[in-house]
C-alpha cells in the first residue's frame, strides 16, 4: 500500500467535498478496493469513507413497492432486509463471497466497479433498477458501459439503488471454482411488461441483457421456450476457468435453470 | 476399549492448545532488537538477459540501509543440489549453477535480481521499486518438449541443452520390456499429465538473519522442515560458515508440503546481508511471491503401456515421462522423478518387467521440488489409470483386474529395485469395499439418475516408500546426504524427560504422538515427557520430516535412546533394590524385583541418578541422558485402497465429490486420530489436485494462476466426509515401532480414485470415447470431454 490520507465525512455534501479534490477515491466496503491498493495497482493520495454515512444504508420500500437499497448497504444487509420483499435479490447478496465480504462489501462498491465476475450487476441489469446517484439518476441499461466501466463520473457517489419488484425472479451462479466469483451468472425477472434476463461473468463486454432469451421467455416463460436458442462464442470470455464456447453454453444452461427456479 | 494413553490412544495434540489459541510462535513472530527488512526485487519477466542493475536512486530512498546486488555476493556459493543423478548412458546429469542473486540471466519470473534491507519494510519495498534493471528480454522456454528441439533457446547457456538428464530404470531392463512388449496380447496406452501444483503451505516462508560480531555467531530464524539441514547445507555450501557458529531454528512452522525441505535464496541472503550490516534483517514472504518463489510440485507429461497377457495378467510396464526441474535445480528436485518414482512403478502388483525412463527438463519456470507424495504420487497416478483403462478395453472388472496381479507373499523384490517387506493387499482392499459400501453403489446410481446426474465410482490401490531411507542405499543412488534420525532423551531429577528429536514438526502433531510413545515404554503419563524439536542449538543432527519418515526413523531413534535410558535406569534399580539388573522389571513406571514386592518408582530411580548418595559410582555414571541415531535398513511400504464416488452434472461437466473411502495399512499405528487427521488432509490435497488446483504459466511465462482468485485450493465445501480406516495392519518388519507412516498416503492414494470415477461416471453414460481426462477435472474440462 502507498501512503494516502483518510477522510471520515459525517455527511453526504461533506463526502462529495472531499471527493471533489484531485486523485480523490471513495471508499466502500473496501473489499475491491484495499487489495488493490495492498497490491499497490492504485495510489489515490486520498479515501473517503462513506461507511459512516447512515443516510447511505439500509433497505426499505418506496411509494411504488420498489426495494431501495442505500449505496453504502452491506451485502449481509441486503441478504436480511430484503428477503421478505425481492427473495431473488437478497439470495443473489446473501452468496456473494464470505461473510466477512458480505458484512464489508457494499451495493454501492460493486456497482461502481463493475467487475465483469460479479453479481450485483445482474440483479441491477435484470431488475431495470435505478442507480441513483449525487447528481441524477441513471437507469441500469445506460449505467454499465463495459468491463469495469460505468456511467459514473469521477467522484460521483451512488446514494442508492431501486429495484422495481418482479412478479417472479431467481439468480443462478455457477461459481468460478477460485475466486468463486461468477463464472457466469444469470438473474432473470419477469414483470407485468415482459422477462428482463442479465447475464454476468461471460463476455468481455461486461454485464448484458440476452434479448433473445427475454423475447422467448416474454412469450412462454418456461425453461422450455430457449431450447431452440444459443448464444455467439465470439464476445465471450475465455481464460483458465472456461472457454469462450464453454461460457456461452453455461448462459443457456443457467438462463433455463433460473426460470425454473422462478417457478 | 479404546487404549485412554501411550501407544495406540487417540491422546489431543497438545500443540494445538497454542495453534487454535493464537499462543504459536511462528518465526514471523520474532522481532529482534534493531532488526532491518528486507525486500527482494525480482525478475517480472521468465527469461532475459541481465545487463544492468542500477541501484542509486533506491539507495538514496528514506530508510534505505544497503541495497545488495549479486556482485555483493561474490565469493558467496550458489544454492547447492543434494542429489545427484546419473543418467542412462552413466554420465551424471547436467547441473546448472544457482547464484543467491541472479548473475548474467534471469531464468523466471520471480527470480531474485537484489536485495534492499531498510527500516521498515514498506522502505525497502518502496526502495525496491526504484531499482533500476535492464534486462534484455529473451524467449522463454516453457513446454517441456519444445524446450529439448534443437535450436531451442536455452535456460542455462553454459550447458549442452536443457536436458537434465535422460535417465533409465532399469536401464538392464530395456530390451526385454521392449520385447515383452511386442509380443504382449493386449497393450493398453496412455498419455497424461500430471499437473504442476502450488504448495500452498498456509504460513508463507519467513527468514530472520541474525549476528553476533562480539561472538562471530550467525543465527537464521527459518520456516523449515528441516534446520539442520539448511544449517549444512547453507554454512557449507553457500556462506562458508562453520556448524558451530551457525544455529538454525525453525519455531512453530505452518504447514511445508515439501516446499519448506529445501535451502531458498532468501535464507542465504538475509544471513549474509545480517553479518554485513552487523544488524538483524528480517524477510517475510508475501502470498504473491511465494506463488512465484516456493518451490512447486509434480509436473510431469507421461506416457504409460501395460503389457497383458489373455488372462489379464501383468507382463509389462513400460513408461517415458518428462519431468519439469524448472529454471534451477532445488535441493532435491533430481531424485523426485527418479528414485520416489520410478522405484514405487510396481505398484502393488507382480509385474515382471518394467522400464522407466525420465528425461528431466529446465524449463523458465519456477524450480519443481518435492510436495507432498513427491514422485509417488506421479507413480500411483499413472498406473491406476491405465490398469483402470486396461480393465475396460479387456472388458474385467477393475477390482478383478488388480487383485489377480496383486503380490500376495512377502518380503517381494520388485523389478525396480526396491523390497516390500510386508503388505496384504486383499485385506485393505476387502476392507474399503466394505466402508465404501460399494455393494450400495447401484442404488445410488440410480438415485443420481433419477435427479439428471451421472454418477460415478473410483477404485485404486496404492504403495509408497516411506521412512526415508537407508543411507547406504541412498548413498548408492545419488544422495549427497545420509538420510538416519536422531534423538536425545534427557531424563531430569525428578522424572520428567526432555526429548530432544531431529526430526521437525509442522502441523504433524509430534509433540503428542513422540510423548505417547516414550510414556508407554515406561509406563509414566504422557505429560512428563516433552518434547523439543526445531533449533539446531539443543537437538542432535536430524534430517528433519518429510517422505513421512518422522515416526518410522526419528521414532525408532527415540525408541533407541529410551531403551538405552531403561537400561541405564534398570541398573541403578537394581542397585538400590540390591538385585541383579537382570531380575529388574519396568511396569508402569516402577521397577520391580522378580517375583517379589520389592519396588522402586520411576522418580526414585531418577533421582538417585542426579543424587548419587547411594549409587553404583564404579559402575556407572550418573545423570541420565542418552542419544541414539538410527539409520533404517529399508524403506516403509505402507498401501492401501481408496474409492471415490463421483456425481457429475451433465449440462455443465461439474464434478461433485459425493463419498470418498480410504482403507490404508499404516502397520502399527501410535495415535489413530493423528493418523485419521494426516489421511483427512491428503485427501484433500489429492482431491484438489484431481478437480481444482492448475498451475498456468502464460505464453511469456506469467504464471495465471499467481493468488487465490485464480488458483483454486479445496476447501471444505469440495470435500466430503471420508470413510477411513486403517485397521488392516502389517506391521513394518524392520522398526522397533513396526510403524510405515502415513503423512503423505492420502495425497497419494486419492487422485486416480477421483479421475477414475470420473470416467467410470461419464462410461456409464455411454460417452465411451473418454477414456481420460487431465487433472484437474474442472467443469469445463469435462463439459469440453463430453462434447467429443
Ligand atoms: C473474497 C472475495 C469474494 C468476493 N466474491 C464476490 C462474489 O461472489 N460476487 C460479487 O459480486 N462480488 C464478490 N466480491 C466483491 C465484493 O462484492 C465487493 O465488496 C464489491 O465488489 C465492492 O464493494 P465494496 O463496497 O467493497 O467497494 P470498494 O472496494 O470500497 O470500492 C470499489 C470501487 O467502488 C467505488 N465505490 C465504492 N462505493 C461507492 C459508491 N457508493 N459510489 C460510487 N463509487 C463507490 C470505489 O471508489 C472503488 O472504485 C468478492 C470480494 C472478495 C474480497
């Protein structure tokens, strides 16, 4: 680790302050983060910490029965609080890591990194959630923008999430067996206006919606309507845990599986 | 009734009060008065020329206390080999040199280039990244085959090629294993690779230098398996050190596998850099590095033929494997492919004829040593699996096949070179059928089925040489060590006994099974006897653990040197009870006069030892303390057999370990939950090592899978409970203990069992092309095999 300076703000503006200087980093569960900077991959001259802003944690239900997730909420929490309400999502957060990632790492973290491997991106993709942030909104088909990329601006803290509730949903993750991230993970939702399906850990370009496989599934959600479908090898990724063609395979696997346990 | 104490109790280890208590005192744990840090830099490329390392800028940096290049180290040995090996034509094998620091070439990524020692150690790792080196980049020579083409680049550019050597065992045998061959009624082949592996030990290496120019004393604080070895090895070899002004100690060690047996650069550097600096320099590996620096395992590319006859007999075995050294020769890599494997070829079956040939490769990787098993597993790999292929293509029952070919009468004297003493086969094999409940196989299959997965069932057998080893054997075969044990047992005033062992634990659980046994011999309760190993300064020369050879040959020493003590102890007895030493008898710690009620304690007898008041002082000395070494005739064999019952997913080639059986013959066994416990991590190992664990180097030599998030160890969750047993016993027929070892067993015995039921489960569901699959058997390996 390099040398930086730790801020605690008490309150969200002060937290946007300190994020306004230069070389300035948030910091969440720190659970992507300070093994990076353990690595000594980053060097931000200084980590604001948004662990002590209660306004950015916990879960509850808006007006329109959405599930409002505070960008600093910890997974644990998630997995707890949200059970009675959106069973699918607080599975998803209730298998993420350990529990130690789980009572450290946070919603806001995960999405703002964007990890092609990891899970809450499916959730956000395959919910139609909206991140909102400091400054707007931004709906999840405009937030990921590629492998470890988003909509964000520097500095711009994610303050919340809101997942419109699906009348059914499931997550299914196969596990990578090393870092048990996704190898590939899919989340699908059906709502009243048609099945949204998120898939993580596959391609190279990050999480994606399989528009074929909604299609399908919008008409008759049953495992049985993809059986005709398949997906390109070629924007997969490929690395020691699975082939670009093994990867493809599994989307589809996992996609009937999830349906299935939508019931 | 389970014995409650001494021989054959399953006593708690009592070491595990300060390791589940956080009270271990591991050698990061030390911090000495003034100690400097250390911080190596290191090649980030596999192979390059080295013209230049500029260290100016770094030695300028905060905290900054000397920053050593190679040429400090001139006149400094290289790291030395301990074994030599001698190849088929009779000539020895190639045996490059290995600087503490790089000169003229790095040869992996990982490579130590220099060493800056400073306050802190984020001052020495900062100053590290401001050394400058120019390294000229050259091709990496990474697969074993391209790198014996010629016109290959070559890793050492002062030998002929990048052949170690090109050996052959047993070399007289060749012709007629060839002709066996050609008129053999069915020959079954097989290509395999039996994968290289990452250590993993869970404590990483650490080395404390340490000086004392008032005495000229140099001390190292090591992660070891073994002190008094580096302790040679290192003061003779690489510093130039005499023994008595050299201590080595080796606290509380986390874990070795293998990989903590031999002498690393780091040691060598921090003890040489504490003398110049006349300061303590500490050096703590960090899980990165080791990725990158502790020596590896296995890694070898076989191809196996089994010769038959029409009624399935055994008549052939003929094998060609290359064996990856890497980039320098580790303190024991030659005799891993060649003596801990190709003697162990046999297996547990009568084959007249066998012929191994090894062709041991540099290669820019990191250097192959031994881990866990250490050859022997590469051996019962490959023959379970093609015995388990031969069955098929004949069409007999794996389990007929092996019993038919068995050896069932001992002592046997293999075609390769080695003589089991005792074994009964059929008996551990009848026994793991039996916990394996392999008569229920059927109706689980059937439950699997019902579920949509493919289920499997996995049998092997298993022998390995333990107890290493005769020296006079080794000595014949290349060993530049003798290989005895040693053991000094102190007996104070008032009857307590220190024993002081050669032999290293870490994690093995000595301090309770050593006690158990000197307890039972005198009858006395395990917690008077302590017992202390792992610092140079107050244990006799040992040659430390590994090839699970702790009980069988430190054991038989301690064994000795108590019976020396009982002796001793006997004749004082004798004199204070005005007998004859002869009608002295030892009972539960008091001696007795024949026939009579006249006795004395144990306590008395010592302290009339330290207090000779009334004491044969004509006859003999008083005090008792006594050392023995003990130099075994022969090798352990201990065997067994494992199965694994295997369910796998058919959409996703996902394997699932659903029951796993291990039935071994340990011979005499000291402390049954030690053993359970030793049997229990093998397992894990060798099931990790079946379905989890791959070492990939890229195309420019980066290892892929250099941390956790890449290289994937078992973890419970891939683990099922196991059913073992090691009732079977033939005792070992040439230790006082009757005991084999058992430390590597699982490790050992597991992995063919796994693959084995791998394919039986994927035969089963008529993908009668898969014959094979290379470890580890991950989903997408299998899901890939499926697809033809
Ligand atoms: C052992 C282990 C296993 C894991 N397994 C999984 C898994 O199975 N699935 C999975 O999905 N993830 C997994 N993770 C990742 C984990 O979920 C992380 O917690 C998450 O990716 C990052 O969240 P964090 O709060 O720790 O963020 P940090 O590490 O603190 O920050 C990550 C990035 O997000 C930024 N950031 C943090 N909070 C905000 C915010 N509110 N607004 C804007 N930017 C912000 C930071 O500046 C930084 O760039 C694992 C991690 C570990 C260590």
């Amino acid at each position: 680790m390099y040398a930086f300076e730790l801020v605690r703000p008490a309150t969200l503006d002060e937290a946007v302050t300190a994020l306004g200087t230069e070389e300035a980093q948030a910091l969440g569960g720190g659970q992507t983060l300070i093994p990076t900077l353990k690595q000594r991959l980053a060097a931000p001259a200084k980590l604001v910490c948004l662990g002590g802003l209660a306004e950015l944690k916990g879960v509850c239900i808006d007006d329109d029965g959405a599930v409002c997730v505070g960008g600093a909420t910890p997974h644990a929490v998630v997995a707890a609080e949200a059970a009675a309400h959106y069973p699918a999502l607080a599975a998803l957060a209730g298998n993420i890591g350990d529990p130690a990632v789980r009572n450290r790492g946070t919603i806001g973290g995960s999405l703002a990194n964007n990890d092609p491997s990891a899970c809450y991106p499916a959730a956000a993709l395959g919910s139609g959630a909206t991140i909102r942030t400091v400054n707007r909104d931004i709906a999840a088909d405009d937030f990921f923008q590629g492998m470890f990329t988003t909509a964000l601006e520097d500095g711009e803290i994610i303050t919340e999430v809101r997942f419109p509730v699906p009348e059914r949903a499931a997550y299914q993750k196969f596990e990578q067996p090393a870092s048990r991230f996704a190898l590939v993970g899919v989340f699908v939702a059906k709502y009243a206006d048609g099945v949204r399906v998120a898939v993580t850990g596959a391609s190279e370009g990050g999480v994606f919606r399989w528009a074929e496989a909604e299609a399908a599934l919008s008409a008759d959600f049953s495992a049985a309507a993809i059986a005709g479908l398949s997906l390109e090898a070629d924007m997969m990724i490929g690395d020691l845990h699975g082939s670009p063609e093994y990867r493809a395979h599994l989307v589809k696997v996992l996609t009937g599986r999830a349906v299935t346990a939508a019931g | 009734m389970p014995k409650d104490h001494g021989i054959g109790a399953s006593s708690k280890r009592r070491e595990d009060v300060r390791f589940l208590t956080g009270r271990g005192r591991y050698t990061d744990d030390i911090n000495l008065q003034g100690q400097a840090h250390a911080c190596f830099v290191r090649s980030q490329v596999a192979h390059g020329r080295l013209n230049g390392v500029n260290t100016d800028a770094a030695a300028g940096m905060p905290g900054v206390i000397r920053v050593f290049t190679a040429a400090d180290f001139e006149g400094v040995g290289g790291l030395p080999c301990g074994w030599q090996v001698t190849d088929r034509h009779g000539a020895p094998m190639q045996e490059p040199g290995h600087p503490v620091l790089a000169t003229g070439k790095v040869r992996h990524v990982g490579d130590p280039i220099a060493l800056v020692v400073a306050e802190t150690y984020d001052q020495a790792r900062d100053a590290a990244e401001a050394v400058v080196v120019d390294i000229e980049e050259l091709e990496p020579v990474l697969d074993m085959k391209a790198a014996l083409a010629d016109g290959a680049p070559k890793v050492h550019d002062d030998l002929t090629s990048n052949l170690c050597y090109d050996w052959g065992f047993v070399e007289e045998n060749r012709e007629a294993v060839n002709k066996a061959f050609e008129t053999a009624h069915h020959v079954t082949t097989l290509d395999l690779v039996n994968q290289r592996l990452v250590p993993n030990a869970m404590e990483p290496r650490v080395a404390i230098g340490d000086y004392n120019f008032a005495t000229d004393d140099s001390t190292l604080y090591t992660t070891s398996q073994n002190p008094h070895v580096i302790r040679l090895l290192m003061g003779a070899f690489v510093l130039g050190i005499p023994e008595h002004k050299l201590r080595v100690v080796a606290p509380d060690v986390g874990g070795g596998f293998g990989s903590k047996i031999f002498h690393y650069a780091e040691e060598a550097a921090v003890t040489f850099a504490a003398k110049q600096l006349r300061r303590p320099v500490k050096w703590t590996c960090t899980r990165s590095e080791s990725f990158v620096t502790d020596a590896q395992g296995r890694d070898h590319v076989t191809k196996i033929e089994l010769a038959l006859d029409a009624e399935g007999h055994f008549q052939a075995i003929r094998t060609e494997t290359y064996a990856n050294m890497g980039a320098y020769l580790s303190t024991f890599a030659p005799s891993i492919p060649t003596w801990l494997h190709g003697t162990l070829m046999a297996g547990n079956y009568k084959t007249p004829l066998i012929y191994v040939n090894v062709k041991a490769v540099f290669t820019n990787t990191v250097p192959v040593d031994a881990y866990r098993g250490a050859g022997r597993p590469e051996a019962t790999f490959q023959l379970e699996r093609v015995i388990d292929k031969a069955a098929r293509e004949i069409g007999m029952d794996p389990v007929e096949l092996r019993r038919k070919n068995f050896i069932t009468e001992f002592p046997y004297a293999t075609p390769v070179a080695v003589e089991y003493d005792t074994g009964d086969y059929n008996a551990t094999l009848d026994k793991l059928l039996e916990i394996a409940d392999v008569a229920g196989f059927e109706a689980r299959l059937a439950e699997s089925k019902a579920r949509g997965k493919l289920r499997g069932l996995g049998i092997n057998c298993y022998i390995e040489a333990c107890g290493i080893a005769p020296s006079h054997l080794v000595g014949q075969l290349g060993a530049r060590a003798g290989l005895y044990e040693s053991a000094t047992v102190r007996v104070n005033a008032t009857g307590g006994l220190v024993v002081m062992t050669g032999s290293h634990s870490h994690g093995q659980g000595h301090e309770t099974s050593f006690a158990q046994v000197v307890a039972d011999m005198i009858g006395i309760p395990e917690n008077m006897i302590e017992i202390v190993h792992g610092d140079t300064a107050n244990t006799p020369m040992g040659m430390g653990t590994y090839g699970s050879r702790s009980l069988a040959v430190g054991g038989s020493a301690m064994v000795k040197a108590t019976n020396k003590i009982i002796a001793k102890a006997r004749k004082i007895a004798a004199h204070l009870m005005e007998a004859s030493p002869e009608d002295i008898e030892l009972k539960d710690g008091r001696f007795t006069v024949a026939g009579t009620d006249k006795s004395v304690a144990w306590g008395d007898v010592t302290l009339a030892a330290y207090v000779p008041h009334n004491y044969p002082l004509d006859e003999i000395e008083p005090g008792l303390e006594e050392t023995a070494f003990y130099d075994p005739n022969n090798f352990t064999y201990p065997a067994g057999a494992y199965a694994c019952e295997v369910e796998v997913d058919p959409e996703t080639g996902k394997v699932t370990v659903e029951r796993f059986a291990a039935a071994d013959d340990f011979g005499n066994i000291v402390n049954p939950m030690i053993v359970d416990g030793q049997v229990h991590g093998g397992i894990a190992q060798g099931i990790g090592q079946a379905l989890l664990e791959t070492t990939t180097y890229d195309e420019y030599g980066q290892l892929l899978s250099g941390s956790y998030m890449d290289y994937a160890m078992p973890r419970a969750s891939d683990v099922p409970f196991y059913a073992v047993d090691h009732s079977c016993q033939t005792p070992c027929t040439h230790n006082p203990l009757g005991v084999k070892g058992c430390g590597e067993a699982g490790a050992i015995g597991s992995p063919p069992a796994v693959v084995n039921a791998v394919v039986d489960a994927l035969q089963r569901a008529g993908m009668t092309h898969i014959t094979h699959i290379d470890m580890p058997l991950t989903p997408s390996r299998v899901w890939a095999a499926m697809q033809g």
